[in-house]
C-alpha cells in the first residue's frame, strides 16, 4: 500500500528527515509516536504528498502502487484528492459551511456528480451519527461532532489511506476513545488504511503497529 525508501527532507540547513524507509500493508493502522520535533508531521505530511522530499537517486515513494513523486502537480492533486483522506488535530472544517456541505467539498473538487456525493455524504454523516446535524455549521457542533464531520469529509472519496495528525488531541478523554474506536470500526468495514501521528499512548498502542521516530528517523518497527 504505502512503500517509502530513502526519504531525506531539508528545511534549511535543518535535516529533518534522514532517510526514512517505511513499508505500510493494506487495511493495517500504523501509529507514529516520539517527541516533540522528531519529524513525525513532516513525515506524515511527505506520505500524504503534501510535501515533498528531497530527490535523491534512490528516492521511493509508492502509494496503492502509484509512483507520487513522478506526477506533475495537477495529477498529484487529482491523486491526493481520489485516493488520500486527511484528519487533522484541529478540523479544519469552513465555517460558513454546514456539516453537510464540509463533507461534499472533496467530492464536488473531484467533479463527482453532486445528487451522487449528497447522498454519500448523508450515509457516511448517519453512520457517524450526525444524521440530526447536517444542517447545523461548524459553530453549532461539539469538538467531537466537528472532528467525526472531519472523518466524514475525509472518507467521502473512498481513499485508500486515511493520514491523521493528532486527530483526538483536542478532546476530551471519552470522545478521543469514542474516535479511536471509531478508526477500527471503519478500517474494518471500509478496508482503509491509517497512518496516525499521535502522542496519545493509548491511541498508539492499539494500533497494529507503532513506529517510534527518533531525530528524523524511525527506531522501532
């Protein structure tokens, strides 16, 4: 699903990423922990293609078997968009948007047809239990309904990986259990994939894996 070999990233002369290899199966929920400036969000961030490494000659970045770091930016786009999901701490969602509309954005962006990606999104919004509120705006939900509007939004294209960045550090004790259930429930129903950076233990130990990052690079795997 996700194959990365030799990835570097400089900010500067700040050596961030040093040569990351990183081998990631369908369906597996893959946690990253380590301390604060270890590289876990450029990691995630470069996974997810919203950056870019460093090309060196044996440079590898292959997600559901496409090679990322040949495509131009349209077509990167256009793939981050159809297969890639993202969650992050903060939801990100358009205020002047309703839950409803947040969820239906990516679909409409990928020129899906807008009766077909309605209807998706009212299904995903129900199954998260939002059915009551996908009229109400962001400013009108909890933190917990806001992130699950987050969810629905990223699940709306049908991605093959969901990235996550501290997607519950910023609830509260119950509602970030009731999210972390809620990535195992959907990996197995819908078969994605889930790579989450966290520094919630408990997140990060019921993953299938945990890798820890140490100063640009993974220790443990």
């Amino acid at each position: 699903m996700i194959l990365a070999k030799n990835l570097h990233k400089y900010y500067d002369a700040l050596h961030v990423l040093k040569g990351v290899d990183l081998h990631i199966k369908k369906g597996e929920i893959v946690s990253i922990v380590g301390a604060s400036g270890a590289g876990k969000t450029t990691l995630l961030q470069i996974l997810g293609t919203l950056d870019l490494p460093k090309k060196e000659n044996n440079t590898v970045l292959e997600i559901n078997g496409e090679s990322v770091l040949n495509l131009n930016d349209k077509n990167l786009s256009k793939f981050r968009n159809t297969h890639l999901g993202f969650i992050f701490q903060f939801h990100q969602l358009l205020p002047e948007f309703t839950a409803l509309e947040n969820v239906c954005i990516p679909g409409f962006i990928a020129n899906r047809d807008k009766k077909e990606v309605e209807t998706e999104a009212k299904r995903l919004l129900s199954y998260l239990g939002l059915a009551e509120r996908t009229h109400h705006k962001p400013s009108e939900l909890s933190g917990g309904e806001q992130q699950r509007v987050a969810v629905a939004r990223a699940l709306i294209n049908k991605p093959a990986v969901i990235f996550a960045d501290e997607p519950s550090g910023n609830l509260d004790t119950t509602t970030a259990e009731n999210l972390h259930e809620l990535f195992f429930k959907l990996r197995d129903e819908f078969g994605q994939t889930f790579v989450i950076v966290t520094h919630n233990e408990e997140l990060a130990n019921m993953a299938d894996r945990k890798l820890t990052m140490v100063d640009g690079n993974i220790v443990s795997i």
